[in-house]
C-alpha cells in the first residue's frame, strides 16, 4: 500500500527537518550504523504497551504497539513489499559538538519489481501516534534527520506514519481478507467463479455470488473463495471504503493459473 500524504500538521514538522538547525553547532553528523535483517534489538515484552509478533511476508515481525502491528498488516497485504524487517538498524549520531545519540528506526521495508521499471525505493518508517509526535518532538526529530541524512546517503526514503494514515476501512478491510488468503477451495469454485466475473465485468460480490451458482451450499463455500480471489488480484475493489457484498468489484485483467484458485 502507497500511505496518503501527511496530514498538514505532520507535514509541517517534518518540512523542520530540512530548514531548522542548520547551523554548524546544530549540524547531524553520524557516527556508525548498527544493522541486522533480524533486528538491531529485541523487543521485550511490556506491561504497559501491547507487544507481539505479527506473521507477515512469512516470518513473524516484532512490534512494539497495536499502530506497529496494523502498520505491519497493511504492508504484508502490499504486494509490491518483498521483506518487512522490525527494529532494521541503529544510528549513532551527534547533533553539533553534543554528546553521542542513539536512534533506532521502527521498519524497513524493501519492495519487488516484477518488470524491473518503476521500481520502488527501500524505505525506512517511523511508527507513532500524532498525540506523541506532539508531546515529544523536541526529543525525537533529531533522530528523524539522521534517519533522514542517512536515506539520502542511500536512495532510500523516511517517513514517519501516524494512526490517520494507517488506520481506517484499508486496515479494516485488509485485517478481514487476511484470514482468508490461505482459504481452501476444495469444490474447485475459483475457476467457475472467475468465469462468470469475467463475462459480467464490473458487478458486486452478491450478485456475482448469485450468478455463477444457484444452488444454497455452493454459493456459501464459495464465500470464502472469493475473498481469496480478491486477495490475490484476480478480483478488483477499491479498498478505500467498507468492504460488504454490496461493494462494486471488477474482473482483472491477469494470467489465471487455475492451481491458484484451488
């Protein structure tokens, strides 16, 4: 998933980043940067956040609240995201002449390109809720401008994303299909499915539902399936708004290998 753009507040402390400060004394300069693909650190457990580990791109990704773990969620579902890696790296940086600061990025994600044009950048992402963003941005933009410094270094981009770009009827809508991208289609009723999508093109998951079969039992199995179609692109839908049996789908225009749809 492309986050929205940030909302104005958010955009313009991250617009601070690049005109504030840039005075010698106030300069970031970094010192050493400490990586790993399993995490720089462990993320403990605590009693006063909720942590855990959430299964996405077929490993499990640590995070340390419900907005990492959503965040995680929507990048899982993401199609063009290869790897998800929790806690990437840490940036040991001075601001001027002060004392050694440490900064500790929440994601990285790098991303595939099966045609090998227009590929997107590996980017770093920082997880926080506005209300945080506020109470300690003196504290944390700092560590956002080395995090900067060093994606430029790289190619790479930095973003910082707040509940108002994670959260709403994408995540809820992609929390539901995720239990259904391994569903089984043991009567085989993808294929058929497909088939009669293909001739109504543009129709809702109801009436696609009622078309292809007319019998009680089969309609109900193929419930399932057609989320799953819908998960794996051979189903279109505009996940922006609340996803019900009324919403408007279409057929995609894809090579169907019919050992999918099984």
């Amino acid at each position: 998933m492309r986050f929205p753009k940030a909302d104005a507040l958010i955009h313009y402390w991250l617009m601070r980043l690049a005109t504030q400060f840039s005075m010698t004394d106030r300069e970031i300069t970094i010192i050493d940067v400490t990586e790993s693909e399993k995490g720089v650190r462990k993320i403990p457990r605590s009693y006063r956040s909720v942590t855990g580990r959430a299964q996405a791109s077929g490993e499990t990704v640590p995070y340390e609240s419900t907005l990492e773990r959503d965040f995680a969620y929507l990048a899982d579902f993401d199609s063009e995201v290869d790897t998800i890696i929790s806690q990437p790296l840490c940036i040991r940086y001075r601001v001027g002449n002060g004392r050694l600061r440490r900064y500790t990025v929440d994601f990285l994600l790098k991303f595939r390109s099966e045609d090998g044009r227009g590929r997107r950048r590996p980017g770093l992402y920082e997880i926080k809720y506005r209300e945080e963003l506020r109470d300690r941005w003196s504290e944390l933009e700092f560590g956002f401008r080395a995090a900067r410094q060093l994606c430029r270094s790289r190619g790479w981009s930095f973003r910082v994303v707040t509940e108002r770009q994670i959260r709403g009827p994408y995540l809820d809508n992609v929390t539901f299909l995720r239990g259904f991208r391994t569903y089984d289609d043991k009567a085989g009723l993808g294929l058929r499915l497909l088939e009669t999508l293909e001739e109504l093109q543009v129709t809702t998951p109801g009436v696609l539902l009622a078309a292809a079969f007319q019998d009680f039992e089969n309609r109900a199995m193929a419930v399932g399936v057609m989320w799953r179609l819908l998960t794996m692109g051979y189903i279109g839908v505009n996940l922006a708004f609340p996803l019900n049996m009324a919403s408007e789908i279409w057929f995609e225009e894809v090579l169907i290998d019919d050992t999918d749809t099984h």
